[in-house]
C-alpha cells in the first residue's frame, strides 16, 4: 500500500514537470513571436521601400519618360528615358510602364493624324477660293492686255501677271499637300513644253538653262502634264533659293531606259546627309505627310512632289550632289506616262529649247514673244522666249522680256552654246523699239480678234488674243 507522503511527493513531481513542459513552450513561444514582430517589421520597411520606389518610378514616369514618349511621336529621333530603376527592366513592373508608354503613343499618333487631317480639310478649302480669286485675277489681266496699247501699262500688266501667277503657284502647291487635285485639267503636251511651264511660275526663271536632248515629239499623256510642271517648278525653286543669284540652274532633259529623266544641277550649298535623307523621304511619298511635320512656317514644295509622285507613278531622286557641289534633283517619267506628238502638226512652243537630236540644221523660230505663252496657258507670258538667235529675248529694265514685232528671218548661222553671250550681256530694248513693237503687236492682235469674230461659226475656234501664230496649248487649261 501507497503512502500518502510518497503519492504526495510523485504530485509535486508530476507537477513540477508540467510546470517546466509549460514554461518550456511559453518561452518558445515568446521567441517566435518575437521573431515574427522582426519579420513583420522587416516585410513592413520592405514595403515602405518598395512603395516608396514605386511612387518615385510612376513620378520619373510621368515628369520625364511620359513627354519624351509624346514628342518622339512627331520627333523620332528623340530618345525615351529608361526606368528611374534599371532593375525593373523586364519585371513586370517594368513591362506595365512600358506598355503604358506604348499606348499613349499609339493614342497621340491616333489623334495628331486626326487634327491634322481636320487643318488640312480647313485649308483645302480655304485654298480654293484663293485659287479661283486668282484665276479671276489673271483672266482679267489678260483681258486688260488684250484692250490696251500703252507699253509701260503692258510691261506692268506683264509684272502683275507674272506675281499673280507665283501666288497661284503657291496655293496649288498648299491645296496638294492637304489631298486636293492638282486643280488643272490638260490635254498632251510636248514634255519640254511642261518643263518651260514650271519654269515660267518662278522668281528669277532667267537664271534656269534648259537643255533638251529628247526626240522631237516626246509627249505626256495628258493626266501627266500638270503634275511634271509642278513638280519641275518645284525643284527649280529649291535650286533657285539655294543657290547664289548670279549662278544658272541647269536642266538636262535626256531618254533614259524606262522613259525619260529631267535632271536639275544647281551650284548651292547643297545638303547634309541627314537634310538629304529626310528630304528624300518627303519626295519619296511614302510616308503619311502632316502640316506639323513641314515646319513653322510650312515648307511644302518637296511634300507637294511626295504627294504628286504618288499619286501619279512619277519618281524623284535628290539623294546625290551636283557637279557644282550644289544638289542633284532627278524627275523620272516612265514610258507608261510618255506619248508622242508629231511636231509638224503640234510643234513645242518656240520659246521651248530646240532638240539637240534634231537631224540637220535647225529651222529658225519666230521671233515673238506672245508664242511662248501659247505652250502654256497658265504659266506667265513673259517667261524667256528666243530671239532670232535661240539664245532667248532680250530683257527690259525690270529683267522681264519685251515683246517684239513678228518677223521671219533667215536662218542664222550655228553659234556654239560656248559661245553665245549670256542674257546679261546682251543690251535693253530702248523704249522706242518697245513701243513700236508693242504697238505693232496690239494692232494686229486687234485686228485678228476683228477677222475671227466675222469668221463663220462653223470654223476653227479664235485664239485668245495672245495667240498670235501658234495655236497649240501646253494643255488647254480648264479652271
């Protein structure tokens, strides 16, 4: 039998062993929560860290990675800065925020076309009516040559002329970089004829030397004539702009393989390598043309070529250098886009440079001015037609032709290009030839008008006034 002191001793024990097993694992458990008050402490300094560096990487987001990502939408060459953090590159922080950038790009393209497409719609029509204001405005300085006698009134009307038809030239080209049509609608031309005509639309056109080297009776189809002329004039008046005044501009006109090449050398400063390449990208037309992308303000004569190319299966180059250490602009006219005239029922204009491939001597042109504005009845009258020495009529004090009297001379002797003085060289008219001529001129004329308003209905068509012996148009204009 069990004492009680011994049942009593083995209780205390028993107990005392629970006592120390439950301190054991309070004390255990004390350590764990401690350790877990660590991690949480640590996790919580974590996040804040975290937290902290996220609010600085969507703040580098959108002070600085944000607005570069906008301009580099019309500015390409702009770079993107990377994350405040390089290590979130390629985590999925990184590739949200990238993701961010890309679809804000995406809508400022979506609605910087929008805009720019809402502008350019504004000025095509706005463009419209200056170009029919100026329409009406050349018609009725034609008309007032047509009425007056006086040479000082003509040479200013001529002037007049001349400036209305720049600004016409301005605004077409504006109408065809917003998407309008070229605006004029042509039949076949002497290509040499649509060369002459863009020439005619510039500032400083004296300064341009055409050389023609076709077959006589190479020809545009007629939907080709008016962009060539545009383009062509295009070209010209980059030369002319960059180049000094007292230096030509030389266009060459040669058969090429696929059709025809009209080629234009000037003596400017020519271009940088990045200058060259963008600007062979606008002339190209393959890439979408904004008015936001053309400068401030908008320069859109190689935007104008890149449209018309386009549309009309032409090719520019201006990628390489002239031999003057200027730039080499290259038109190229495929065959599908030539046809041929037969130059004795449809000659060029005489003002028109004379074929170099032309067998045998050449037969002299007539010596009248209002001839060359027959070829092209939009471009001004007074663009530089030849004397009876082909090397172009002699210029008046404001550097504008004077009309001359029509006569038929015999054909003169071959001169040299080399030698043949230049316009600069030869001396001004004296007034009184000048009134003789153009008083001479406006009498016939006159009584032409007189003869074709007594002809028979069923005849031929009168001329216009400035017809004088050459009925053939560059393309019959229809504005």
């Amino acid at each position: 039998m069990i004492e009680l002191p011994d049942l009593v001793a083995g209780g205390l024990a028993a107990g005392t062993l629970s006592a120390l097993a439950l301190g054991g694992g309070l004390l255990r458990l004390r350590r764990q929560q401690t350790r877990q008050r660590a991690e949480i402490s640590a996790l919580r300094t974590q996040l804040d860290g975290s937290l902290r560096a996220f609010t600085a990487e969507v703040e580098h987001l959108a002070a600085r990675r944000v607005p570069a990502a906008a301009q580099r939408v019309a500015h390409p060459h702009l770079a993107v800065p990377g994350p405040l953090q390089p290590l979130t590159v390629g985590t999925p922080l990184g590739i949200a925020l990238e993701n961010v950038l890309l679809a804000l790009q995406a809508e400022v393209a979506s609605q910087r076309t929008r805009v720019d497409a809402a502008a350019q719609a504004g000025m095509r029509g706005a463009t419209r009516e200056i170009q029919a204001a100026l329409y009406r405005l050349q018609d009725a300085l034609r008309r007032l040559q047509q009425r007056y006698d006086d040479p000082e009134l003509a040479q200013t009307l001529f002037q007049l002329d001349h400036e209305n038809e720049q600004s016409l030239r301005r605004a077409q080209v504006a109408a065809v970089v917003c998407g309008a049509w070229v605006g004029l609608a042509r039949e076949e031309s002497h290509l040499v004829d649509a060369v002459t005509g863009g020439q005619a639309r510039l500032a400083g056109y004296q300064r341009v030397k055409v050389h023609n080297h076709l077959e006589p009776g190479t020809a545009l189809v007629s939907h080709a004539v008016e962009p060539v002329a545009i383009i062509v004039a295009e070209l010209l008046d980059n030369a002319l702009r960059h180049s000094a005044p007292d230096t030509d501009v030389v266009v060459s006109l040669e058969h090429v393989h696929h059709g025809v090449c009209v080629t234009v050398d000037d003596a400017g400063l020519g271009m940088t390598r990045d200058e060259r390449d963008r600007a062979q990208r606008l002339v190209a037309g393959d890439a979408p043309i904004l008015l936001t992308d053309l400068g401030d303000p908008p320069r859109m004569g190689l935007a104008a070529i890149g449209r018309l190319t386009r549309q009309f299966d032409l090719g520019v180059d201006v990628s390489s250098a002239s031999p003057y250490g200027g730039v080499r602009a290259v038109l190229r006219v495929d065959s599908h886009l030539l046809s041929r005239l037969d130059p004795a029922d449809r000659p060029p204009a005489p003002s028109a440079p004379r074929t170099t491939r032309r067998s045998g001597p050449a037969a002299p042109a007539p010596t009248h001015a209002y001839g060359s504005q027959d070829a092209v009845p939009d471009a001004p009258r007074h663009h530089t037609p030849t004397d009876e020495n082909g090397n172009g009529e002699g210029d008046g004090d404001d550097g504008l032709p004077q009309r001359r009297r029509r006569r038929t001379r015999p054909a003169p002797a071959a001169v040299p290009e080399a030698s043949a003085p230049p316009a600069s060289s030869r001396p001004a008219r004296r007034p009184e030839e000048a009134a003789a001529a153009l008083g001479a001129l406006q009498s016939g004329t006159a009584a032409a008008r007189s003869g074709a308003e007594a002809a028979p209905a069923a005849g031929a068509p009168t001329a216009a006034a400035h017809d004088t012996d050459h009925t053939h148009d560059e393309g019959g204009a229809a504005r």
